[in-house]
C-alpha cells in the first residue's frame, strides 16, 4: 500500500501540475467574467452566458483534476474510463449549471449559500466518479473521515466566493472569487486525495500500452480548455463590445444606416420602425428605394452635409427627414454613416406656432399683423380690391346678458359665415372684439364688393333670425375700394371704417360705400374727439343749472347741472351731440368728474334747502372708484351729501348689474340721493326700482310733450306716476314747456316738474332775473280732473 499524497509530491510531474493550476485559475477567471457579464444581459442572453460559465467552470474543474491525475508518473500503468469521464464532466457542467440559477442576477447571503453547496457537491461528485474511472491494477480504497470534512470547507470557500462576486466592485468583483473558487477546488480535491489509497490487486493484471495513451491526453485536455476558456473570454468582451455598440446605435432617437459602395449594409433598430419593415429587408437596398428629395426628385445621399428628404411611401406632406452623412471606416472598409431624424413633429409643431402666430385662436380668422401684411401685399399687387370692415350690431348687449361664453359662441358662428361667403383668394380676419375684416381680391368695381356684401348680409339673417333666436345678432359693412378710395393701407382702413360708420347711422344691418362726403365727416369727427378730449383743459366747458319745482307753486327745491361746451370755433356745440361721442371715446370719465366736483362747489354757497342734481353716464359706473370720486366732491366743497342728487339711466345696469348695485349702495351710504332718469324709455324694468330704492323717477321729457294731443302718452305718464305712489318715491316730470303741460301734470298728481316753462338754465341761477321765480297762475285741481 502506499499513499496517493507522498506520489503527488515525490511521483509528480511538476509541470503538470502546474499546468493543473494554470488551468484552474483560467478556468475560473472566466468563470467570473461571463457571471459578470449575464448580469449585464436582458433575461434571454443571460440564460445562454449562464449555460456558458457552467460549461467554462465544468471543464476547468474536470480538466483541474484529470490534468492533476495525469502528472502521476509511478511505476503502475492506469489509464481511463471514456463513459464515467465524459459521465463526470458532464456532472460538473450541471451542478454549476444549477448553481449559477440559484445565485440569480442579484446575490444575497442565501443565494450565495445555496449556490456554494451545489457547486461543492458538483466538484465532489465529478472527483469521485472521476475516480471511478481509473483503470489500474489497482483498487481504490477511501477513508471517509477527511473526505466529510473537506466538502463543507470546499462549501465555504464557495460561499466565499460568491459573496464577494455580489460585493466586490472593479477588478476585485473578478480576482477575489476566483481566488476563492481555487482555493474551494484545491481543498476539495487534495483533502480526498490524501484520504484515497490505491491498493495493488495482481489479479487485474497490466495494461499493454497504458502509459503511452496518457501522453497525448495531457496535450489535449490543456489545449482544449485553455482554448475553451479564451473563447468564454473572447466572446465575453466581443458580446459586450457588440451589444453595447448595439444598445448605442439603437439608443440614439436618429435612425442609423452604414452604406458601403451604394448599398445598406447596416441599420440601427430605430431605422426599421420608421420604415416600418425588418432589418433584413433594408439590408441590399440603396437609401433612393426608402426616401426622395423633399422636392419629389431622386434622392441622394448628401457629401459631407444635410438635406431634407421624405418616406417615399408617405403622403404626409409635414413627414420630412433630414439625413446627414459622415465617412467612417467599418468593418476594414470605407464606408458612409446617413444619420436620419425626423423633423415631423417639429416641421407640426413649427406650422401650428406660425399657425398660431398669424391667425386668432378663438376663431381661427386671420389676425390684425398676417390681416396688415395680407393688405400690404394686395396694395404692392396694384390689382383692384375690396376692403371691407364689418361690426356686429347688438353683440355687446348679447355678450352681457348671456355671458361672454356665449359671446364667442356667436364670434365663432360668424366667422363660419364669413367663410362661407367668400372666395378661396379671399382673406377674412378678426382684429379684435367684434370687429372683422375682409379684402376681396378681384373687385374691379363697385358691384362685385356689393354682392358680397348682399351674401354676408343674407346669409346672416337666415342663420341668425331675431325671432327664432335670442342671441342672434346682426352685421353692418363699410366698404372701401382700391386704389379710388386709397393706395395704402392706412388710407384704406380708415375710409372702410369711415363707411362702416355711416352704415350703423343709417340704421344698422346694412352695407355703405366709402364717399367723399363721409371722409369729410369722418374727419370732423375726428377733429372733434380732438378737441374734446382738452375741453376741460382749455377752460371750454362751463355748467348752466334748470330749476326743478313743485308743481303745484312753482316753488324751487333744486337745480339739475346741465353741461355746455363753448367751442372757440364751432360755438356752443349741443349736447345731444358731443355727450354720445365722449361717451364713446371714454372722454366722459373725467368730464363727469369735473362736472361733480364744480356743481358741488357751487350748490354749497347756495341755500341748506335747495339740492343739487348732477347727471351721471353709464360709462362712469364701469370705473370702480366712483364712490371715492363722490365722496371727495363732497369733502372738498363741504356740501351736504343729503344735498347731493345723482341722476342715471336704466342703461347702467345692462353690462354689470351687480357692481353697479354695489356702487349705489356705497354712495347711498354716504347720504347721496339716487334718481332714475328718463323712466319709460329704454330698458325700463320694475326689477331694477326693485333692486334698488331709488329716492325719485324723472318721466322723460318725450312724454311729457306728447301728453297733451296723445292719449297713449298720458295713459304711460299716468302709469309711471301711479307707480311712483305704489313705490312711495317722489315723481318728476322732464321738459315742461307749457302751461298746458304743467296743468295736465298737476291734475294727474305730478308733484315736481322741471322746464323752459319754469325758467330757463344759468350759469348762476340766484344772481339771474328768474330768482326768485314768480309762481305763475295755477288752477287746483284734485286728480282726477
């Protein structure tokens, strides 16, 4: 008997066995590196790189251990079974094939446990059926104690291993669980080694020829390993290599092809989506059978640069590529790289922001800067237009009953006609509000701008009938031509305003032409909106004050402030006249201020019982600070708010009925006196004398003057002042000019009027002629006759 030990270390080839080691560090390195390879994979090549280390790390323990074997050069020939070999490789390859599943891509404690004990027992069972197969004159005897023992400590070194595999980072993720994984293989195997002992049976006799079959298979085992492991190594890094080289390319949001001599012969995945076919259909192909030019010619690949090119199967005219080229050297070869991006969204996006920037977004019409350029480029054509400006009659008024949802609802629906009514050539635009225009290209005269206007107004009053529906609307045209009526834009569009003026005077829903009559109005108008506006500055305006009395004895209990305007050219300009333009032009806001503060400066020298009435536009209750504005007329002259009689009409509770109540309150809050002017006329309505405790109602001046040959009259006159008993409110009764009048007022209960009758207005009603006013011969009557 003699002990395997003491034949490894004095019956050894030692460069076998170094070769033994060589190979079972190689064996294990690679192990490693495709282990931290899967780990890097999506699950489906992982489950091919794990087949690959198990295969790797079966054979380097295998060829570890027959290398180890191998290197025995004593005096009894053995050589080897070729079924219990292959038998146990193949052992090995499953043991750590199992292993490596259990390990899985992120290692704990467990895994890591779990995967050493499979791995112990597979070198284990590989190194005993590996025994097996010796063919000697020999028998193997065992002695079980060490061998018990060094497959747990081959365990742990395998635990070991792992473990670092799943904690280590940079080359140490790699050295220290091969270092382990050798140290696992070595234990095992010398460990059972030294407790296996070849016991000599004659009877099994010699093998002819043992001893040279063993030459060749050292070589070879070696060589097929070591190769083994550097294909592992090899197709490791190349697979890495490839794949991230891959992931890049398909990474990239550009679509990637490699041409060589005119042909495809490379694509990235991104390529084959926006073609929308394999990448093996596009390899062979030229880049002129997937796209043209973006101008529809043959499509060439770019030298050096970028063109703009489309699909050749695609229709949509915004689906357009830009293909840059670039040469590079790839596969040995020369080759060209077109790198193509698609600017689709961005061509939509970049049409949709110049959409946007030339058009209105609510009705998609032209806007006031692509309607001006639009213009201009029809002046610089010198070619016969139409220009026409358009207005919508009663919108304002829809708007603030039905709400401003409704009001583009109604903006909407006639942009819709507007576009039905034109020509394709034609440009339509909304330049604000209410307010559209429209130029009609080829309107050499008169008549073809009037059938157009015709059809708008047509078309309008089928599709929005008063009777049928409440929000409908109507439309007035101005209309101006080109060139007789201007040559450049400003011209144009102040002349089509000018006419459309003219149209709403004329009594709305209809079409005017531009005239030079209407020129010289509109440059009135202007002229006087001027000169308006620098009334107040110019020391123009002055303020003349009518008696209000009792009717019974024409006893005075106020002044009503009227306004004059003293023109240094015109004259005194009525106020019928200028009041509605400055109400227009919002010049009436300060003229109403300065007609407060200076009729309350001159009613508070006047005596404590006589009032003051002051007039106030519905413009003024748009303002939100008019009861600020009331109460320092008030501080600043020291009249008594009681004094102070504010007159509106029904009109300003049209737009804001809400913060026009609010502004009431706050000035009947400071003990000003609130009277509706002009009832019965207008939007007259019971729920505003409901809403709101008026302290008076003026009857408007058009039926008191009717009153005495129209029955119709006295029966509304008689009406508003029944209610004006019912609500408990004090009645006065406008535009008395009669003693007729005053009689028929007096006999119907009037109890205040005010009138030329009674005197006619001054600047300083106690320093004229009529102070004190004679109370004229009266007939007392009771009211009914």
């Amino acid at each position: 008997m003699f002990s395997v030990l003491e034949c490894v270390v004095h019956q050894h080839d030692l460069r076998f066995v170094l070769i033994a080691a060589l190979v079972c560090i190689l064996g294990n390195i690679s192990l490693f590196v495709v282990l931290n390879r899967s780990t890097h994979c999506v699950d489906a090549r992982r489950r091919h790189w794990l087949v690959v280390a198990a295969v790797a790390e079966g054979m380097g323990v295998w060829a570890t251990h027959f290398v180890a074997m191998l290197a025995y050069r004593g005096s009894m020939p053995i050589r080897f079974d070729v079924g219990l070999t292959i038998l146990s490789v193949a052992i090995a390859i499953a043991f750590f094939w199992c292993s490596f599943r259990w390990l899985g891509k992120a290692p704990d404690a467990r895994r890591c446990a779990l995967a050493a004990v499979g791995a112990a027992i597979g070198v284990a069972a590989m190194h005993f059926i590996g025994m097996a197969s010796i063919i000697a004159p020999a028998r193997v005897a065992y002695d079980w104690a060490p061998i018990l023992i060094s497959v747990p400590l081959s365990g742990f070194c395998f635990f070991a291993a792992f473990l670092a595999f799943a904690r280590a980072k940079g080359w140490k993720k790699i050295a220290l669980p091969a270092a382990f994984a050798v140290l696992a293989i070595v234990v095992l195997h010398f460990t059972a080694m030294s407790a296996t002992t070849l016991v000599p049976d004659p009877t099994r006799g010699s093998i002819p020829g043992a001893t040279s079959s063993r030459d060749w298979l050292v070589p070879a085992i070696v060589i097929a390993n070591v190769a083994l492991v550097a294909l592992a190594l090899t197709g490791s890094l190349v697979d890495r290599w490839l794949t991230d080289a891959h992931g890049l390319a398909d990474a990239t949001l550009e679509a990637l092809a490699i041409t060589y001599d005119g042909r495809i012969i490379e694509v990235n995945a991104r390529l084959c989506t926006l073609l929308g076919v394999s990448s093996g259909a596009i390899a062979g192909s030229t880049p002129s059978d997937w796209f043209v030019a973006s101008n529809g010619a043959a499509f060439e690949p770019p030298n050096g640069h970028s063109a703009e090119a489309r699909l050749r199967t695609s229709i949509d005219e915004d689906h357009i590529l830009e293909i840059a080229t670039q040469t590079i050297e790839y596969r040995g070869r020369s080759c060209q790289v077109l790198a193509i991006r698609d600017l689709s969204d961005r061509k939509r996006a970049q049409r949709a922001i110049e959409h946007l920037a030339s058009h209105d977004a609510l009705t998609d019409l032209s806007n006031r800067a692509h309607f001006g350029r639009a213009l201009d480029a029809a002046i610089s054509a010198k070619k016969p237009f139409a220009l026409l400006a358009l207005d919508l009659d009663r919108f304002k008024a829809v708007n603030d009953i039905f709400g401003h949802g409704a009001g583009d609802e109604i903006l909407c629906r006639i942009a819709d006609i507007l576009r039905s009514a034109v020509r394709a050539d034609d440009v339509v635009a909304r330049i604000g509000g209410d307010e559209f225009l429209v130029i009609q290209t080829g309107a050499s005269s008169p008549d073809d701008a009037r059938k157009l206007s015709a059809r708008i107004l047509d078309t309008l009053a089928i599709e929005m009938d008063v009777a049928r529906d409440p929000m409908a609307v109507g439309v007035s045209i101005g209309v101006a031509l080109f060139p007789q009526d201007g040559t450049d834009a400003e011209v144009l569009q102040r002349n089509a305003d000018t006419a459309l003026y003219r149209a709403k005077n004329n009594g709305k829903g209809n079409a005017a032409f531009f005239d030079q009559e209407m020129d010289a109005l509109a440059r009135e108008r202007r002229a006087l909106e001027h000169d308006l506006r620098h009334a107040i500055a110019r020391d123009e305006l002055r303020i003349v004050y009518q008696p209000l009395v009792a009717t019974a004895f024409a006893s005075v209990v106020g002044y009503e402030a009227l306004l004059r305007w003293e023109h240094p050219e015109r004259g005194d300009v009525p106020p019928d006249y200028f009041i509605p333009v400055a109400e227009e032009i919002g010049a009436i806001v300060p003229i109403g201020e300065w007609v407060l503060r200076e009729a309350c400066r001159a009613a508070a020298n006047w005596p404590k019982n006589v009032s003051i009435a002051v007039n106030v536009s519905t413009i003024q209750f748009q303002v939100p600070n008019l009861p600020a504005v009331v109460r320092d007329a008030l501080s600043q002259s020291g009249l008594e708010a009681h004094r102070l009689e504010l007159e509106i009409t029904e009109t300003a509770f049209v737009r804001n009925k809400h913060s026009a109540l609010k502004a009431l309150h706050e000035i009947r809050a400071l003990g000003v006196r609130i009277a509706m002017d002009d009832f019965g006329t207008g939007y007259s309505s019971l729920s505003n004398l409901k809403a709101f405790p008026f302290d008076k109602i003026k009857i408007d001046k058009s039926f008191v003057a009717s009153i005495p040959d129209d029955e119709a009259a006295r029966s509304i006159v008689r009406a508003i002042i029944g209610l004006g008993r019912s609500f408990n409110m004090p009645i006065v009764a406008e535009g008395v000019e009669t003693g007729e009048q005053r009689q028929m007022l007096l006999d119907e209960g009037c109890p205040q009027a005010q009138g030329y009758y009674f005197g006619r207005p001054a600047p300083d009603p106690f320093q004229s002629e009529t102070w004190p006013l004679a109370a004229p011969d009266i007939e007392i009557r009771d009211a009914e006759g």
